[in-house]
C-alpha cells in the first residue's frame, strides 16, 4: 500500500469522526417528529408544531430566541422548507420532508446518541479494496425501502459493475445523484464485524462510464447513530456474500462512566 493511499484515508477518517460527532452532527439527532395539519408540542423544541404540505410550521416562538441560518432572530411564527434551520444557540432545529410527509428534527449536543459515542472503528486501509468499475445507467425506477419500512422509488439509478479482490465480478445497485453516485450494501460481516449494512458514495463516471469503487471510504449509515433516522436499507443485490473488511466497521463506545 502507497504511503499516500493510507494519508489520504487517514485524513478522510479524521474528517469523518470529526463531522459525525460535532455539536450539531449526525449523531446528535434527539427526535424526527413527523407532522400533521393539527399542531402539536415537539419534544426539545419550543411551541408548537404542524405540517403545511412539506414545510414544518411552528407557531407561539416569540419568546423561545430561535435565530435562523443568517442569525437573525425570528418572530412568533415560521416557516420551514425541507434543510431550512433555526438555532437557540444550543439545541438546532431542521425541517425534513419525505415524499412530501413533513418533519422537525431536533438536534441536541447533549442527547446521550452523541455522548455515548467515543468515535468509529474501521479496519485499515488496504489498496485492494479500491478497485475500477464501469456505470451502465437503468431506465426503470428501483424501489427502495427505508428501515421504518417506508417504501419510495429511486428515479435515476445505474449498475455499478466491478470485480472484487476475490476475483469475481459482481454488480450494485448506485443512485445517481448531483454529484456522486450512492450505494448501500451489506456484506458477510454486516450485523457482526460491522453494522449491519453501509454507505459508499462513488465519483460520477467519466463519459465512457469509468469509475472507481473505495471501499476502504465505506461508512456508517446514520442510524448507525441514532434511532431518529429512517436510513435506506440494501437491495438484494446489494447484500454480498463477501466479507467487505475495508472501510468504518461500528461506532466506538465510551463506558457508561465516561458518557457522564
């Protein structure tokens, strides 16, 4: 393995822990409060809340020193487009929608998912496991399933098609996205070794469909952090009977003495 191969890995690990266990990072989601027309009390938010089409609407907020995204502080009543966030200095308040079902996530640096979590385990990189690939675009949409069982469909999806360091060729289902391709699998080590399935995102293939498969970049899903995610799940296709030994493995726990 290349001195830089593993310098560029470790940086991109370094860079992951830090991102997942900052403040206001992925494993400090408290709550995913979904929304209806009838507002309603959020747990960890002030006011009240309710649903209008796929914006979070939050009302008797005169009082609660919520501040939006430039700082400036807002009035009795928001709202919220899907990412839009408000802050109280502590706590940060996120819309979310999916397929047009609206939700208010909180997310609290105090929440014992984050506290609890020292930092992630991985195996170390080895070069092998970056392997070359070829993009065949699909037509058809895929349909995705959620780990809530919400069921959606994935409009622009491709074939990823690669051969493993076992020597054998095999094919993922990708999402196309604006600048990456997504691919969740599992592997014989899922729910042992590792947590039970995984994330990878892959450069967009150059015009003759070439691309690049880092598994040693392989990641933990969110809900790998916390419960209040809805994380999709792998296809059939995706569920290897390889042991993928690249890439994060689990979260890193601190002993309930130290979480305090």
């Amino acid at each position: 393995m290349s001195t830089d191969f593993a310098e560029r890995w470790e940086r991109w690990h370094t860079a992951r822990e830090r991102s997942v266990l900052a403040p206001h990072g992925v494993a400090s989601l408290a709550i995913t409060a979904w929304l209806t027309p009838d507002a309603r009390v959020v747990d960890g938010a002030e006011g009240r809340w309710r649903g209008d089409g796929d914006r979070a609407v939050g009302s008797g907020l005169s009082t609660a020193g919520y501040r939006d995204a430039d700082g400036t502080p807002i009035g009795d009543e928001v709202t919220l487009r899907a990412g839009e966030i408000l802050t109280d200095g502590e706590r940060e308040l996120r819309a979310y929608a999916r397929d047009g079902a609206p939700a208010l996530r909180v997310f609290d640096p105090q929440t014992a998912s984050r506290l609890r979590v020292a930092g992630i385990d991985a195996w170390e990189p080895r070069e092998e496991w970056s392997v070359t690939a070829r993009f065949e675009p699909v037509d058809t949409p895929r349909e995705v399933e959620s780990v809530d069982g919400h069921r959606s469909f994935a409009a622009t999806t491709g074939l990823l098609h690669l051969v493993t360091p076992d020597g054998r060729e095999r094919t993922l289902d990708a999402t196309v996205g604006a600048d990456a391709l997504s691919v969740v699998f599992a592997d014989a080590t899922s729910g042992r070794e590792s947590y039970r399935f995984r994330f990878l995102r892959v450069d967009l293939p150059d015009a003759e469909g070439r691309t690049r498969v880092d598994f040693t970049r392989a990641f933990l899903p969110p809900c790998a952090f916390s419960d209040h995610y809805v994380c999709p799940l792998p296809s059939a296709r995706n569920r290897l009977d390889l042991a993928v030994e690249a890439g994060e493995r689990v979260p890193r726990l601190r002993e309930a003495a130290d979480a305090l």
